[in-house]
C-alpha cells in the first residue's frame, strides 16, 4: 500500500486534500462512474470503510460520492454515516 508521505502527495496533486474517512451505513451498490446506470462494481457491505474523494450533485438531485483507496468507485451519499 502507499505511504503517508505519496498519498498526501498524490492527494495534492488531484486536488484531493479533503478526504473525508466514512462507513457505509446499509449495503451500497458500488458503481464505476457517478451516473446511477453505470456498470455495477460490487456491493459494499454496512460498517466497510471508505474513503470519500469528492461528492457531487446529479441532475435529479441525489448526491454521489467518489470512493478511493482500494475501493474505487462511486455510491450515493445517502448510504454513507
């Protein structure tokens, strides 16, 4: 895994330096992009942690979050605590 030292870098580089340690509250689908129909990565269980990156607003309102770390991809905000 990376250390403190190339993640904080690498996290400066994207622009990522509010990354925000969350659970997942309720099982979650894990998806490959923000859009709710993109490919189905797999099911989070509730209590996994996560990473949040980023999070943004779609066009009907809900909100999605960007997951890093060893789990890449995104699920909607409401199934993270």
């Amino acid at each position: 895994m990376w250390d403190a030292k190339f993640k904080a870098s690498l996290c400066d580089v994207l622009g990522l330096d509010n990354v925000e340690k969350m659970t997942i509250a309720r099982t979650a689908v894990l998806r490959a992009g923000s859009a709710m129909d993109s490919d189905n990565l797999g099911e989070l269980a509730a209590g996994t942690a996560v990473e949040v990156l980023e999070t943004v607003k779609l066009e009907n309102g809900k909100e999605r979050a960007r997951l890093g770390g060893g789990l890449a991809g995104w699920v909607s905000k409401s199934f993270l605590k």
